[in-house]
C-alpha cells in the first residue's frame, strides 16, 4: 500500500500569491489617493499596468482557487479589479 502525502508547512506559491493580492490593493489605494494630480501621459500607463495586473491577477486566482474553501482567494481579487476599472473609468471620465 502507498503512503498518502503528507504536506509539511504552508504552499509557497499560495503565500505568494496572497502576497500579490496584498500589493494590488495598496497600488490600488495609492493609486486612488494620486491619480486626481497625475498628468494624462502618467495615468495612462498607471491605468494601462494596473489593469494588466489585475487581469493577469484574475487569472492566476481562477487557476489556484478550485476548492469551495478558497473563496478568501477570489472575492478581493474581483474587489480589485472592479475598483481598478472603476478608477480608469474615473480617470478618463473626470
């Protein structure tokens, strides 16, 4: 009979990855707090990174939240990305 596996200690890439959601959210907040004394140039290539992040950010939390109790995963990264797309439709908009 095969012994089952036993993990030691925490996975490294979901650290990391609760590490990626944790820098999203203070861009995010930066980011809002500084877009309003931004020039146009500037917060357009903010606007242009900070969607592909979290693009890139939705689809690594889609590929690594695939249990019912990863759900802590997927609602700030859709959080974060709702208030991204918010903030460039703020920034264009206003």
């Amino acid at each position: 009979m095969a012994d089952s596996y036993v993990r030691k200690g925490v996975d490294g890439l979901q650290k990391l990855f609760l590490y990626l959601i944790i820098l999203d959210w203070f861009i995010l907040i930066y980011l809002f707090t500084e877009i309003k004394y931004l020039p146009f140039r500037y917060g357009v290539a903010a606007s242009i990174m900070i969607i592909f992040f979290n693009l890139i950010l939705m689809k690594l939390c889609f590929k690594r939240a695939r249990r019912t109790t990863d759900s802590y995963l997927i609602y700030p990264v859709i959080g974060g990305a709702l208030f991204s797309f918010s903030l460039v439709g703020y920034f264009f908009l206003f």
